[in-house]
C-alpha cells in the first residue's frame, strides 16, 4: 500500500562494515596477549593500531550516516506530495506539513545460533546513536593508550595492560553496535571482566584486589536485572515481534517496536523496564550501587580515565537510550510520570556531588563527579529529555577523560604517585602549566560554564526537564550544577594553588608512606571514625592505601620523564601531555556539535546531534522491515514511508496537552513506530542565565571559602566540625559515604551470608555427609560381599574350571603328537577318508 | 563311460599315492608319493571337466601341476637341509616336533 514511497537511503562500506571496529579490538587482545612480550613495543603498538582502524571504521560509519540521512532529506518533499497524492489521511498533521523520514539503521549480522525460527544474530546495526557513540569510544580509548604509553611504562604487566584495556574498549564497541539483546549482554560482560582485570591490575596490594571484586560484584547485583529484564522483554515482545516484524523478542528494533506498539503488555513492560534499569544502576554506578566507582580508582590512572569518560559506566546510560521505548511507555515519561529513571538520576546528582566534597584523593573526587553526572543523564532520560542526555554523554566523555588524565599527569610528574590531593598536591600551576590549563578548562567545562562543552549539554538537560513539566526536579539538577561547580573549586585550590605541600614541594620521605596508611585503613575499618579537622595536615580518607600506585610500578626509565624522583614537580612528557591537550580542545569545542540556544539564531542546521543521531518519531510500514530468509538475519531495507509525525508547532507544548504520533498513540494498523516523538525546549535567555548565575554563585562561594579556609587558616573555619555537632554528624556521614558500604558489607553481606553459611555447613554436615557416609558404607559392604561369593567363588572357579579342562584335553590328546611325519599323515588322511563318508552318506541319503 | 575308467584311475593313484606317503620311510620317496596324490587329483579335475564339458576342471589342473612343481622345489629343498644336518632322510628318525 505504501509501495510506491519507498525511496533509496545510501548506504556505503563503513556502515555495512561498521562490526569491524567490534572485531578488530578483540583481534587486537588476542594478537597482544599471544604475541605481545615479543613485539618491540611490548604489545602497545597492536593496541593503539587496532583502535585507530576502530577509529577510522567508527569516523568512516559516521560521515556515511550523516549521508544517509541527507538523502533521506533531498528526496523527503517528494515522498510527502506523494502520500498526499494517495489521499491517505494523516493524523496530527497539518497539510503540506515537514516529514521527517525515519532513518533505518543499516544491520549486517551473522546467525551463530538458529532453533525453531529463533535466532542469535552477531554483528552490527548501526544507527545515529551507534555511530556516535562508536566513534566516541573509539577516539577516547585511543588517546588514553596513547597516554599509557608513557604513563603505564615498566609496568611488571605492561603487555597485560594493553591487552585488556584494547579488550575493555572493544567490549564497549560490540555493545554499541548490537542489533539483539543476546550481543549488549555480551558486551556487557566483557566490559565487566575486562573492569575487573584492570581495576585489579596491581593485585598484590590486598586493597587493589578488594576494589577489583567489590566492583565486579556490585555490578554483577545488577547484571542479574539485565538477564532477567532481556527475559521478561522476550517473552513479553517475542509473539508479537514473530506476528508483526518476523523478527522475535531479542532484536532490538522489534523491542522498541513492540514497546510502541500499544499492544504491549503493562505489566510485563514495567517490570522488563524495572529489571533492566537495575541493571543499570549497578554498571552506570547510580544510586544505591554506586559505591564500588570510586573505589574502582585502585586500578591504574588510564583506566579510570577510560571507565569513567566513554566505556563501562557509559553503557548503563546507553543501554537506557538505546531501548528508550520501553522506559518510555512502562513510566510514562511522555505523559510527564515521575519515572523511577529520574528519581535514581535525581537522588544520584545530590549525594555524589557531596561525597565529592570529604574526598582528599584528588581521583575519587573525580569519581564522584562522574557519578553526579551520570546522574545527569538518568535524570534526562527519564524525564524524556533523550537528545540533552545522549549528547551529554559526548561532552562528559571529553572532559572527564582529560581531567582524569590531568590527574594523572599530576600525580606522573609532580606529587610521586600520590593522589592525596591535601598531603602531597598544591602550588602546583606554575610547575605544570599545561596540565593545570587543560584542567581548568576541563573543569570549566564540567561545571557548564558558556561557551565550555557541559554548557550545552547540562544546561540542555537541565532545561529540559524543566520543560518537560519536573519543576523539582529541574532545581534539583540546578542545585547539583552549583555543587560541581563548589567540589572543582576545591579540588583545583587543593591541587593547584596554595603552599606545596609533601611530594608536590619535593619532598619524599615516603618510606613509611605505606605503613601509615596500611594503620589509618585499619582503624577506618574498626569504625574509629576519628573526627579529623579538614586541615592541610589531615590524613588521607578511609581508603587512602586503595589509591596509591605502587612506587615501582612505573619508574622514571622514559627519557622525557627526567628523573622526577630527584627534581620535585615538573611537567610531564609529550605522550602524557599530547592526549590532554587534544581533549581539552574537545572539552571547549565539543559543544558546538548541538548548541541549541543557537539555532533560533543561525536556523536549526547547526544542531548536528539533533539532526543525525536522534531517531525520527515517524511510523514505518511494517512490510518494510523484512525477514531475508532462513539463515539470515532481519535486515531492515533501505525503505521509508512517510506518515509524518507531529508537526513542530505540536511538539514542546505543555505536559498535558494534547500529543499524537508515536510514544503517544498507538500506531495506524501496518505500521509501527521505533522511537517516541520526545519534545524540546525551546531555549530562553533567562533560562540560561539562571544556570549560569547558579554556577557562579557556586564558584564564588567556593573560592570564598577556599581562600578562607585553606589559604588564611580562618580560625572561625577551621576545626569547625569538630565544635559544631551538627556539623560533625553530616562530616562524618559523608566521610563514611552515607555508610553505604557499613550497610553492605556489614549488614546485608553479614546478615544474608552469615545464617546460609551456617545453615549451608549444617546441612552438609548432617545431611550431606551422612548420606555421603551412608552411601560409601553400604557400597563397601556390598562389594565386600560380592567379593567373597560371586568374583572369588563363580568368576574364579569359571576361569579355573576352564583352564583345568583345557589342561586335560591336551594331556588327553598329548599321544597323537608323535612326531612322526607318516603317523601325521596317516591321521590327516584317515580324517579324509571320514569326511568323505560322511560327505557321501549325506549326499546319496 | 571312458570318464569313469579315468576316475577309476584316478583313485588307485591316489590310493598308491597315500600308501607311499604313510608307508615308505626316505623322505624323496614321500615327496614322490605326494606328486602321485597330486597328479591322481588333477586327472580326476580333468575327468570332471570332459564329463560336464565345461573347460573350468581343466584350467584347475593346470594350477595344480604349477602348485606341484613349487612344493616339489621346497620339499626337496627342506629335505637336503635335514641331510645336511642329519646326515639322514629317514623320516621316523625326525620327531622334534613331538608333544
């Protein structure tokens, strides 16, 4: 009925090939761990060449897209007049209306697994958001190898090293560009062993493996929601997706169909959406299941860098994206719900930005930034602000990655592998020029400073939410952008600015560094919460051993490292300072790929993400999302029909309104809708300068206080929570994270572990060990007995009786062995002689 | 009936053939003995042959007067081995191969 529009999108090699930037990393894993050791570079050269073919295969995929979607556009109008001319009426349309086509995802997967018309793809189904985000993993992981090089060097793992984080970002990938369920679990999975192996990486220190397990455990609390929420969704999608698509219940694009489809099943949607955000609560460390990132911090600084800017805890947030239908319908985030995606998002900006406050190690304040800010992009998935919160992952990714790397060049060059920002940092701007420049400019754009990359994304978000109808919610995220903006400032203070302090003014006398720590870590854990002023001369946190890097685990062998042991804080080498240069460029720029304040100025052409990487709301025929045959796999043709969605003057309006087209209404009867028709803000002045005005109020409070309080020593500042009890309390109920982990280890762990390991030891005592006695007691009589009657009495007498009657037979025959050849023949032909009788009287009778 | 007679003649070979073999006690006479054995079977082949018409009795008697030439060479040939070591060919003198 439709067939007269379909039109041709391009397509090209890159998008048809894009599983390539999947394979090659894990290709690479392989090449390095089997060969690495024998390379010149020790495997590091396999790892940055596999990511920069990822890279350009990623780059590549994305400039096809954005080609695609052109095409799409240039022949839109004639599609448009062509619809019309059939006369089929279009809901919620005004006439001569813009249609925005919905741009197929071009897919090519192989079938490992087929049963009974169910089938495992594995492969590549690349769509706006795919490209996006491939190529943003592709690029960060590349410049973070580029910056282990130098940072990682002389590591007793080094050749590991690479072959994990290469192994890391290639799970990270495969995840992306997934077409089914079966392959985002699988990539999950990796990320989640590849996390555990790095965190871990220097597991001789006992707080390193601590980390790594606590992390892969609390992410596996919420692996088990991924199992369960992809079960709950296939068997909710699975008939209808087979009915409608001939597809089934693992392909994503019949998920986000199905979920769209107003034939959907509530309950089964709402608890598949519940499980699967628990899934992403553990991996994207909201809360409650944020404790184990900062701790994650024990793994190398690299590693935290990429964990926290593009892989890992990113693919929560991509994973909600990614089937964004099914949160959409199961919440009602179209119709203005109070989804449980928003309240986690909400909860998790507020208290991670104040844990970021009590931390002294300049990595965990970091961490916890990252967790404020994933918050962010919960918060604006699940108030249906779906293109700020994507496109907040693409600047996050920037900023953070080189504020980690910042950190660690600082702890590289200038503290002696010392992330104590209050012992071994300050004063540390004029040393190190170029790593402070990047961080400043990394932490403008963190705290969403205009022009700075966070700017246009935070503040997208943010007004969005307010648009969306959350008016709490969006004072909630307002109050966050301030508190960032506060925890930076005292990190940059502390790190940067003020007297040096410990190894940062050179000095190492670090012989008992570790012991000192080691002490301080076991009085945290016997709850001697000691009520520590936040003085320069206060200790590290409860953690502190967890985030030194072994001493020896990288050396200053490389030539432009100099010999940092013996000339106190210096700037660190090009392959160290390249890779933050690169990213802060990022960090300023990258905003401008969606500034969207500016399109009423400069028309909507200049918001590339809104354009190329958000889905289109526009009902597709389902004819047209054919099966191609047994044996392979769903291909979604290069045809589009046109039934436009809303018009733009419809969207944006008020919670409430009135709203057609997909995510609000079911789909006309032969098509169906793969992505809700989200609505956005229009950007106002006043708007932008309430977010800016809270950010600099927070900026100006803190440095106020910094200056006070760790540059003059105000003896009305200092020591303050150890006057005020009230004080006292929050101090130590943040210093303590909420007690967070006292509740999991201690109470949950304790209570859940303690009554089965003790019911467990009983049962196996008298249950399982006495049927086990029973048995082997029971079985040893009877084979006594066997033993005595049938193998010694009838097997034995058999073989005797046998052998004996042999004997007999041959002494019975010994005679006839004379020896003599005529006796020999004599017998021979004497038995002739009797066969031919016999012959004879057979044959004649 | 000249089948018959060549049968007839073919059986009293034979049984000349059996009795030197049982009988005589030098070791080239049994190997002789053996050879009448031999050529009483292929008249009787022969015999056989002229009496169905068929040419397959034939072709068998020209095996086995191959067969007897090849067992004739090795006998003999085993024989001048034991006068070599025995200094003898009597045949009740040899019984190592007794049980």
């Amino acid at each position: 009925m439709f067939g007269a529009e379909v039109l041709e999108l391009s397509s090209g090699w890159f998008l048809e090939n894009a599983w390539l930037t999947g394979l090659i990393p894990v290709l690479g894993f392989a090449v390095i761990l089997f060969f690495g050791k024998k390379l010149p570079m020790k495997g590091a050269e396999v790892g940055l060449a596999s990511m920069a073919a990822s890279l350009v295969v990623a780059v590549g995929a994305a400039v096809q897209w954005m080609q695609r979607t052109n095409s799409a556009e240039s022949s839109g109008e004639e599609a448009v007049s062509l619809v019309q001319a059939f006369g089929r009426s279009l809901p919620g349309v005004a006439e001569g209306a813009e249609a925005e086509p919905f741009i197929t995802p071009v897919a090519t997967t192989w079938v490992w697994w087929q049963n009974s018309g169910l089938e495992f793809g594995i492969g590549s189904s690349v769509d706006g958001l795919a490209v996006l985000i491939l190529a943003l993993v592709a690029f960060i992981a590349l410049l973070v190898m580029v910056f282990s090089v130098d940072y990682v060097r002389d590591d007793r793992r080094y050749t590991h090293f690479f072959a994990a984080i290469t192994l890391f970002a290639g799970g990270m990938l495969i995840m992306v560009m997934a077409e089914n369920m079966v392959q985002i679990i699988l990539g999950w999975e990796i990320m989640g062993l590849t996390s555990f192996m790095l965190i871990g990486h220097w597991w001789e220190e006992e707080a390193n493996s601590r980390a790594a397990l606590k992390a892969f455990f609390t992410v596996r609390v919420g692996d088990v929601g991924l199992l369960v929420g992809t079960a709950i969704i296939f068997f909710g999608a699975n008939q209808w997706a087979v009915d409608n698509l001939d597809s089934n219940g693992f392909n994503i694009a019949a998920i986000q169909a199905w979920a769209l489809s107003g034939e959907a099943n509530t309950q089964l949607l709402l608890w598949g959406a519940v499980a699967l955000f628990i899934a992403c609560i553990g991996k994207s460390g909201q809360f409650p299941l944020h404790t184990w990132l900062p701790d994650a911090m024990a793994g190398p600084t690299p590693v935290s860098s990429l964990l926290h800017s593009s892989t890992m805890v990113v693919a929560g947030v991509f994973l909600v994206a990614r089937i964004y239908p099914v949160f959409w319908e199961a919440f009602n985030i179209g119709t203005g719900g109070l989804s449980f995606i928003a309240i986690i998002g909400a909860i998790t900006i507020v208290i991670a930005a104040l844990l970021a406050f009590v931390q002294d190690d300049i990595k965990k304040v970091l961490a916890y930034s990252t967790v404020s800010q994933l918050g962010y992009m919960m918060l604006g998935l699940g108030t249906g602000a779906w293109l700020p919160a994507v496109f907040h992952i693409f600047t996050h990714a920037f900023f953070k990655c080189a504020l980690f790397l910042c950190a660690g060049s600082v702890s590289h060059s200038g503290s002696h592998h010392s992330f104590d920002m209050k012992k071994d940092m300050g004063g540390l701007r004029k040393k190190m020029p170029v790593t402070f420049a990047a961080w400043c400019v990394s932490t403008l754009a963190l705290t969403g400073v205009f022009p700075f990359a966070g700017f246009w994304s935070k503040d997208e978000i943010i007004d969005n939410v307010g648009n969306n109808g959350y008016t709490f919610l969006m004072w909630v995220g307002l109050f966050g952008a301030a508190l960032t903006a506060m925890y930076m400032t005292r990190a940059t203070y502390l790190t940067f600015f003020g007297e040096p302090r410990g190894a940062a003014a050179g000095d190492h006398g670090h012989d008992d560094h570790h012991l000192a720590h080691a002490e301080e870590h076991e009085l945290a854990h016997a709850g001697v919460a000691r009520s520590l002023s936040a003085g320069a001369n206060v200790k590290s946190g409860v953690e502190g051993s967890a985030s030194d890097e072994p001493h020896g685990g990288h050396g200053g062998s490389a030539a432009d490292d100099g010999d940092a042991h013996q000339d106190g804080p210096h700037e660190s080498g090009k392959l160290i300072l390249i890779p933050i240069v690169i990213l802060a460029f990022f960090a300023i720029f990258a905003g401008f790929a969606n500034p969207t304040p500016l399109a009423s100025r400069f028309g909507e052409g200049v918001e590339l993400i809104k354009k190329y990487v958000e889905p289109r709301s526009t009902p597709v025929v389902a004819e047209e999302f054919l099966a191609s045959g047994p044996g392979e796999s769903i291909v979604l043709v290069d045809g589009v029909a046109y039934a436009p969605s809303v018009s733009p003057a419809a969207e944006g309006g008020e919670a409430g309104a009135e709203k057609s087209g997909c995510g609000f209404t079911a789909p006309e009867a032969g098509t169906v809708c793969f992505f809700p028709g989200v609505s956005h803000a229009e950007p106002t002045f006043a708007k932008i300068l309430l977010s800016l005005a809270v950010v600099a109020v927070g900026y100006a409070l803190a440095i106020g206080f910094c200056v006070l309080f760790y540059g003059r020593r105000d003896p009305r500042l200092v020591g303050l929570t150890e006057r005020n009890k009230a004080l006292r309390g929050g101090f130590l109920f943040l210093k303590n994270k909420y007690y967070l982990d006292h509740l999991y280890e201690n109470v949950i762990v304790h209570a859940v572990a303690h009554p089965i390991a003790k019911t467990a030891y009983w049962i196996n005592q008298h249950v399982l060990d006495a049927t086990v006695d029973g048995v082997g007691t029971s079985t040893r009589r009877a084979g006594e007995w066997v033993y005595d009657n049938i193998d010694q009495k009838l097997v034995d007498g058999a073989v005797n009786g046998s052998g004996w009657a042999a004997s007999e037979a041959g002494h019975a025959m010994q005679p006839t062995q004379s020896g003599k050849v005529s006796q020999y023949g004599a017998l021979l032909f004497g038995a002739a002689t009797v066969g031919a009788i016999v012959l004879v009287l057979v044959n004649v009778s | 009936m000249l089948a018959v007679n060549f049968l007839l003649l073919g059986a009293a070979l034979f049984a000349i053939g059996v009795y030197g073999v049982i009988a005589r006690r030098n070791a080239v006479m049994v190997l002789m003995s053996i050879e009448l054995i031999l050529n009483a079977v292929s008249l009787n082949l022969v015999a056989f042959s002229l009496m169905t018409g068929a040419v397959d009795g034939q072709v068998f008697a020209l095996y086995v007067i191959a067969i007897a030439a090849a067992e004739v060479g090795v006998g003999l040939a085993m024989v001048l081995m034991i006068y070599r070591n025995r200094k003898t060919i009597a045949l009740d003198e040899l019984s190592e191969m007794k049980g």
